[in-house]
C-alpha cells in the first residue's frame, strides 16, 4: 500500500486524464459507487443526510447521493458555498441529483441545518478533500461543529474536512469520522500521529488509476505485512531451516558503558531473538554484569572486530569525553563493516565535523529518536511532511539509511521512503530502541541490504509488541514474541 501527499492527487487525475483518456468525472464515478458499496455493508442506516462543497470532494458527496437516492433510500443532501465556484464535474453531477430529487438544500439557515442533522441516521462528510489547508472560514466552521456536536455517525470521503492531506495538521473542529474511505492511495497526512481520531476506521478504494502511475510521483510505502514479505520474497536472501550457526549471520554489539550495561544486553538479546547464528559482545561496564549466557562476550575491541563483518555500536556506549574518544577510535575499525549506529553513537557522531560525519555514516543505519536526530540535523519536524522530507534529505546528503523513530517511523535512504503509521504505547519505555537495534542488526546479518533489512527490523519490533500480553510487558517480554512474528512473514 502506498500514500501520497495530497497536492500529487490533482496531479494523478491530470495523468490519468491526459495519458490514459480517464477523465475526472470517471473517477468521481467510481469513487462514488465504491463509498455507495462500503456505506451499505457498514452502517444499518435509512436516512442520510450528504453534506458536500462545490469543490470535487463535494462532487463524490453528490455523486453518491444518487446512488443512494437510486436504492431507496431517503436521502438528503446540503450543498455549502457559492455554487458558483462549482467545478464542472460537481456541477455536472448537481445536475443531475436535481433532476432525480428536490431534497437539495443551498446554504441552509442553522436553523434548517439542525432540524437536518436532527432528522438524519447517518452524516456522509464530502466537504473539503485534499484541497485543504489551514483553518475553516467562520461560515463553514458553525456547520462543521453542529456535524461534530450532532453525536451521528460521520463518513467521510476521501478524507476528514479540516485535516491537512499532506501535513496531517488539522482545524481544530476538523470532522471526527466514524470511518473514512480513501479514493486510490492513502493521503501522507492521514499517517500523522493525531491523524487517527478524526479518520476513525480507514479504508482504501480502488477507483480504477493505472497502478504504476504511482511510479511518476512522490511516495511512501506503508510498511505492513505483504510489504515486508514482497520484500524478503525479493531479497533471494533464504534462511534454510537446516544450517549450522555459522551459516545464520553473526553480529558485534559494542556499547553497555559502566551504569548502562543493560542497553547492550537487551540489544544483543533482539538479535538472538531474531535468530541470529552467533551474537559477539564487546561490552564496556562492569564484566561481571553479563546476563547472556548464550553471547560470545569478547574484551579486546580489535579480537571482538575481527569476529563479525556486522555491527551495531552505540547502545548504552557513553556520551564523556573519554567515550568518544573510544568511539572514533573503533569507529575506524569497522571501515570495511556493515553498520548500525544508534543513541550515544549518534550523540557522538552530531559533534563531528561535516567531513568526519560522511566519512562515519556512509553506507550505514542510523536509528535516531527526535532529540537524536535535532543534534545530527539541527531541525524539528512539526508534522509528517517535514519529518519524511527531512529524514530523506539527511539520507540523500550522507548516504546512509535513516530509521527516524518515533510514530510515524520513518525509514529511508534518500530515494525510497518506508513509513509504519501505527503506534503501540507498550514500546514507550525504556529499551525499546535498544531491542530495535539487536533485531536490525540481526537481520543485517542475514544478508539483507540494510534498508530492506531496517524495514523487516522496524516491522518485527512493532509486530512483537503488539503480541505481548498484558499493558506493560518487560522489553525482554515483547522480545519472546520476535518468532511469532517471523512465522508470519517468512512462511
């Protein structure tokens, strides 16, 4: 599945439009008959009232009305704004509504609008699309929030008026939907955070565009599950159920600083949970606090580089002066390694001059949370679009693969960007990012490239999670889970 900013969607229907001869109101159409065919086997409903715009997000809503209209039901529908201004696909579908019905009503008195909302079973959002930037005017917020106050189930089309298609920034009385239907692809901004409480349920229709139109535009890729088994299908990496350890991939874990033993630890037990042949440890603090027995803990670095062409360093690494110095020196240890670098390493790495910054994360993953990533890059993102744009930019310019963390996670090199939307709020604690680097590097260690092995990683950390019982599993406990979720997506 994929999503795309909401400005590319009049891009795709001029596409459509000019290369393939699909004109818009074919899209309207099938739009239509799709949120006709999704309200019936959804929702036990009789009387619903469309409330759309002149705009074509208003011209689905009139569409619709039709096909309700030519089933029976006792359909109403409210038309807001100067019909002037209607687009000639709306218009062309006014047209027609009025000569089936006169239960169209132009800029309702609040009044009549009330009595509307009142008399109605069901609200069928079709106001504002992906048109949508800002705030709501003062005449089209008192009918939003008499939508919103009505307490009826909302269905909005496209996407919820008042949330920012691109952004996923909203009005603040943006339309709470029970559940959305999305025309083609997902809108990038429907995968923000808050995104969620006004999309209620999120379905995608096809409404005939040519699949690889896509290809010619600015996309995402939502990581789920036929993702992430496309992928391993495609990487003609195989893990054979009979091989020896040697032959399951091996990984160096380097970090684990005195007081902070335990972020290595847990990174070194994600990978083993992930099945990685042999995990090597080469851990910093206090020897006698190794919880591993099944780790190969090794004490001098070079011996400990020397064991693994893989490498995750920075876990619980230390942020002094005495620790970076230890980190630049391994760091040129590790020229000819895969690597990923995460927490202290980060920290470390954002100090460094701009030559000293390429020359370390070339061809590597980093894995930053916010903060980490506001000292790599010097910049805040304030919504999905900025947070994509500038990971792929921090990829672009150091060639490195960018696991920006986070819900939305963020996972790109530059050019192909991966987002998982979801959010668990039993990863919110503390080791989780450790875990997510033990299960990365492990799968780097199979074979994987490491941009399709930061998306396998990111989705199996997310899955874990998921499958743990209880509100607030152990990072170990969600790590048990790791299997589980490779049976799903190596089967």
């Amino acid at each position: 599945m994929f999503s795309i900013y909401g400005e590319v969607s009049k891009k795709i229907d001029r596409v459509c439009k000019e290369r393939f001869l699909i004109e818009p109101i074919v899209l309207m159409e099938n739009a239509a008959i799709a949120s006709c065919n999704l309200l019936i086997s959804n929702y036990n409903f009789e009387r619903p009232l469309i409330v759309c715009s002149t705009g074509n997000n208003g011209g689905d809503g009139l569409a619709l009305s039709r096909h309700l209209f030519n089933k029976n039901y006792d359909v109403k529908t409210v038309v807001l704004g100067d019909l002037k201004k209607l687009s000639p696909e709306s218009g062309r579908n006014l047209e027609i509504l009025k000569k089936l019905t006169d239960k169209i009503f132009f800029n309702p008195t609040e009044k009549t609008f009330s009595n509307l909302l009142s008399s109605s079973d069901l609200l069928v959002d079709g106001l504002f699309g992906t048109g949508f930037h800002g705030e709501f005017t003062p005449f089209f917020r008192k009918y939003v929030k008499k939508m919103n106050f009505s307490k009826k189930k909302i269905f909005s089309l496209d996407i919820p008026s008042g949330l920012d298609s691109s952004t996923g920034l909203f009005d603040k009385d943006a339309i709470r939907a029970s559940s959305t239907i999305t025309f083609g692809f997902v809108k990038t901004g429907m995968l923000w955070k808050d995104s969620k409480k006004f999309t209620g349920d999120l379905y995608v229709a096809d409404i005939s565009i040519p699949n690889d139109i896509i290809f010619d535009f600015d996309f995402q890729t939502i990581i789920e599950k036929d993702i992430v088994k496309g992928l391993i299908e495609h990487s003609h990496t195989k893990r054979e159920d009979y091989s020896h350890k040697r032959e399951r991939g091996n990984l160096l874990l380097i970090g684990g600083n005195k007081g902070m033993e335990g972020a290595i630890q847990i990174a070194s037990f994600g990978a083993m949970k992930a099945g990685v042949g042999i995990v090597y440890v080469n851990q910093l603090g206090n020897e006698k606090i190794r919880f591993l027995k099944e780790a190969v803990y090794i004490n001098r670095i070079e011996d400990a580089v020397s064991k693994s062409d893989n490498v995750v360093i920075g876990c619980g690494f230390g942020n002094d002066q005495n620790s970076e110095e230890k980190f630049l020196k391994i760091m040129e240890l590790l020229k000819k390694k895969k690597v990923l670098i995460d927490a202290d390493g980060l920290n470390i790495i954002s100090r460094l001059d701009e030559k000293m910054k390429k020359k370390f994360l070339k061809n590597r993953v980093v894995t930053p949370h916010p903060e980490e990533f506001f000292r790599l890059t010097k910049k805040r993102f304030k919504n999905i679009k900025e947070k994509i744009s500038f990971a792929k930019d921090f990829s672009s310019e150091y060639s490195v693969v960018t696991v920006l963390k986070s819900p939305p996670t963020v996972v790109t090199d530059g050019e192909n960007t991966f987002i998982l939307p979801n959010s668990n709020i039993k990863l919110a604690t503390a080791g989780s990012g450790d875990l997510l680097a033990g299960i990365i590097g492990g799968y780097i260690s199979f074979g994987y490239d490491i941009l399709t092995a930061s998306v396998i990683g990111v989705y199996t950390h997310f899955k874990a999670a998921e499958y743990s019982k209880g509100k607030n599993p152990l990072i170990s406990q969600i790590a048990e889970n790791i299997g589980e979720v490779q049976n799903e997506i190596f089967s």
